[in-house]
C-alpha cells in the first residue's frame, strides 16, 4: 500500500528547504530590527551596556543614522538570499557583523535583540552556505549604469573637497560627499552652495548636477527597470530575459493541454528544473501563480523555443490533446536539438508511428498504457502501486 502520512507526501529534500528558509527568515528579521532599533534609538538618550561610557556620542549617534541604512541593504540582500544568489549569501555575511557592531555602538537596551539576532544568524548562514550557489548575472548595460553612479559619486566628493575652499559649507569629506549627493539627486537644499565669484566653483557644481543626474536616470533605468520587468512578465505569464539567460539542464515541455497537466504536477512534485512553452495565455497565467516557469509563445515556433534555451535543455516533453500540434513540435525542436531525447505522448493510438516519424525518440500512448496497467493489476500484478499513486494524484 501507498504511504499517505503527511511525512510521506513531504519532498525528500525538506531538511534543506526548511532550513535554507530559516536562514532567509532570520536575515529579514534582523534587517528589520536593524531598521526598527536605529528609529527607536533616534534622539533616546538611555545608555546600556558596559561599553555605554567608552563610546562617544558622535559614535553613538552614527550608529544609530547608519543602522537604518544597513537595515535596507540587508533587506535587498534577504531578497537575494531567497532567489538563491551566492552574491546575496556573500553580501549578508558582511553585513550581519556589521549590525551587531552598530547595536553594540548604539548602546541602547532596545538593539540587544539586535545583537543576538545578529550572532546567531551568522552560524547558521554558514551552514547553509551550499544552499546559495545562484551566479548574479548582471548585463554589461548594468554594470556600466552602476559604475557611473559610483563613479560621479566619487568625482563630486574628491573633487569637492580639494575645492573646498571655492565652497561655503565645504569642510570636511563627509560634507563633499553630502553635497555631490544632494546636487546630483537634485534635492539641492542649499546650504552647500559655491562662492559666488568662484567660476571654478560655479563650473564644478554644474558638471556634477549634469553627470549626477545623468547617472541617476541610467541607473534607475538599467538597475530598477528589469525588476519592474520580471513583476510584469510574472503578472502576464511570462518569464524575463535574466530568468531565461539562467536556464540549464531543464526539461522543456512543448504545449500545454488537459494531457500536460499530471506531467506539470509530477515535474513539480520533483523539484526538478522544467519550462513550459505554451500559446495558451491562460494557462500561461496560472503556471505563473504557481511558480512554474513558462515561456508564451507557440511550440512549433522556433523563437519561443530559443527563448526557453532548447539547445541547454536535457530532454523534451510533448504530449497536448492535439497530435498534430505536437508533432509540428517535435519537427521544429529536432531541427533545433538533434542531440536531444524527445519523448511525446498520443492522443490517438494510430498516431504512434506518426510522432515517431516526426522525431520523436519514445511515443507512449495513455490509452494503452492504461488499458495495460489496469489489466496487469486485476491480474494482481506488482504495478498497483504506481495505480494508486497515479489514482491519489487525481
């Protein structure tokens, strides 16, 4: 008999899903907390610990302004953890010593929950290390965007100090990088300004409000606008060009049909890699809102078929409730993967030979395999099992 206690209907690799999920839920927690404790700690005067008279309160208060802006780095590196990313596991490893530094530096009995939040999500991001294996790909529009922010930020801020003495609020480091920030954010408060008959001054400040603002509008676009674009294509059923570019090793399954849906829920089931390329924009939709990728375009179209990377793919699935569909299929993806195993399934029997003809390497009839198993089993033979299972998925 089929086991059917809620341990048996577990995927096999629950240990890691739970604990790779432990590790993203203790990181967001202590990006919120970081968050939470630097507001709560803005203008409280409570000094706690034992490091309380040690620490200026120039230093007390930078902790305090800084760990709000830790907080939203981790909350963006939480997110990277959960699309799997080694860059989000190697970003939130440095940022977690960090927040226990500041909670420590803000010497406040509010950020101690920060602190051993903090120490005890170390250990345990590094025991699921193996768990965050994702390359971040990024395009070279991306890195250049983020390379002329930095770059201008880094222009304005050395610039400014060495001519600080064109400036009237230009003392420091901090207030050159203050004021390239706020000029080339073009909020430009004003009391940061050059002297007045200073044309080096006047010539410096516009070249940075240009290049700011130049920089700013690049990076919003090429940073901002894929993320806006993913949401867009998830909404509309579709998969983006970065999801795509990470697709290796994957089934592909061609069409989508009343005959699809037990192989969508099995591969599922599996944890196992696999694309959908369908016309159905419907089904598109609801694949989607499963978590399903899915590329929307017609399977007998090579586009669509580049698109879902049909030369990485390690086999291909077709099996709709139309054979002449599938086999318009299985032309174009032997055409474009010879190498590739194909396997389909027929509505009708007599279209067997017809798919094979197509390309197709395996053609497995539902009719008569079922007709097959059901005999076999009245005959008390060993495949009840797998009509059982096949009975409890319905």
């Amino acid at each position: 008999m089929v086991d059917r206690s809620p341990r048996a209907r577990l995927p096999e690799n629950w240990r890691r899903v739970v604990t790779t999920r432990i590790a993203v839920v203790l990181v967001l927690l202590v990006a919120l907390l970081s968050v939470a404790t630097a507001v709560i700690n803005i203008g409280t005067e409570t000094v706690y610990g034992p490091l309380a008279e040690y620490i200026p309160d120039v230093v007390q208060d930078a902790a305090g302004f800084t760990g709000a802006l830790t907080g939203f780095l981790m909350v963006g590196s939480a997110l990277a953890l959960r699309r799997g990313l080694k860059a989000g596991w190697r970003a939130t490893f440095l940022l977690l010593p960090l927040t226990a530094a500041q909670g420590l530096l803000q010497t406040s009995q509010y950020s101690v929950p920060l602190v051993v939040l903090s120490l005890v999500a170390m250990p345990i991001l590094l025991l699921t290390r193996d768990r965050f294996e994702k390359p971040l790909s990024l395009t070279t529009t991306q890195i250049a965007a983020g390379s002329a922010l930095v770059g201008v930020q880094l222009y304005g801020t050395i610039g400014g100090y060495a001519l600080r003495e064109h400036f009237e609020g230009i003392n420091t480091i901090l207030d050159a990088f203050y004021f390239t920030l706020i000029t080339s954010s073009t909020v430009g408060y004003g009391d940061v300004t050059p002297n007045p008959e200073s044309v080096q001054g006047l010539l410096f400040t516009m070249t940075v409000l240009v290049l700011g603002v130049a920089s700013f509008g690049i990076a919003i676009g090429a940073l901002v606008g894929p993320l806006i674009q993913d949401r867009i294509s998830k909404t509309l059923g579709k998969m983006s060009e970065s999801q795509l570019q990470l697709l290796e090793e994957h089934l592909l399954v061609l069409g989508y049909g009343e005959l699809t849906e037990p192989i969508v829920d099995e591969l599922a089931d599996s944890g196992r890699k696999f694309v959908v390329v369908t016309n159905d924009r419907e089904a598109a939709t609801q694949l989607s809102e499963r978590d399903i990728a899915v590329v929307t375009g017609d399977p007998s179209d090579e586009d669509p078929l580049h698109r879902a990377k049909i030369d990485r793919a390690s086999a291909i699935l077709v099996a709709t409730n139309y054979d002449a569909e599938d086999a318009l299929a299985i032309l174009t993806a032997r055409q474009l993967a010879p190498d590739r195993r194909i396997v389909a399934g027929a509505t009708d029997r007599e279209n067997v030979k017809k798919l094979e003809r197509a390309g197709a390497d395996t053609v497995i009839s539902p009719s008569m395999l079922g007709g097959h198993l059901l005999v076999r089993s009245a005959l008390g033979s060993d495949e009840s099992d797998l009509i059982d299972r096949i009975l409890e998925r319905e």
